[in-house]
C-alpha cells in the first residue's frame, strides 16, 4: 500500500480481512440454510429435517405410534429427534466455521 504509513496500511489489511470473513459468514449461513439433516427416534418412528442452521423443517410421526403408547412417549421421541437433529446441524457449523480465515488477532489468553 503504497504511500499509507505502516500502521495504516496494516489497518486497511486487516479491515479488508475482515470484510472478507464477514462475506464468508453471510455465504456460509446461506449455505447452511440450504442444507438438512435428517433424524430419527424410536427405530424410525419419529423423523426430524432440520436445515444447517437448525431450524426444524419437518416432523414426520409414523401413525403406529398412536396405537399403544401415550403421549408423554410420543413427545420424548419428538423430543429426541428434535435435539439430535440440531446436534447435528451444529456439528455442521463448527466444521463449516473453521474453513473460515480467522483474524490475524493473538488470543487474550
């Protein structure tokens, strides 16, 4: 950077690094929403679509489940699902995220 003092043109780096990173993330979380996991509990008998980002898409109950088993079971299976659906889609974050340059910033630690 030609005539910028050192310090500034180091400044004007690491913000155009950071505009960068920040474009990375905004792709990233429309990646994300286009992707999906699916989930299930008790032996299939509750399936969970979520998106990358962990919003649940679709709930899929097979009918059995009503024959037989209460309602507390049938939410437990929901449940299940629901939170490993999004234990996934978080797993798919992290490892998203550290494709992301980082910030040339030394750790406070």
């Amino acid at each position: 950077m030609a005539g910028l003092p050192e310090g500034m043109a180091d400044l004007q780096q690491l913000f155009q690094l950071g505009q960068q990173m920040q474009g990375r993330l905004q792709q990233l979380q429309t990646e994300l929403a286009g992707r999906t996991v699916e989930t299930s509990a008790g032996g299939g008998m509750v399936k969970v679509t979520a998106d990358g980002r962990g919003t649940v898409r679709a709930v899929w109950i097979d009918p059995t489940v009503f024959e037989g088993h209460d309602a507390e079971f049938l939410s437990d299976l929901v449940l299940t699902a629901v939170a490993e659906a999004q234990r996934r889609a978080a797993e798919m974050l992290q490892t998203e995220m550290r494709k992301v340059p980082q910030l040339p910033f030394p750790s406070p630690f």
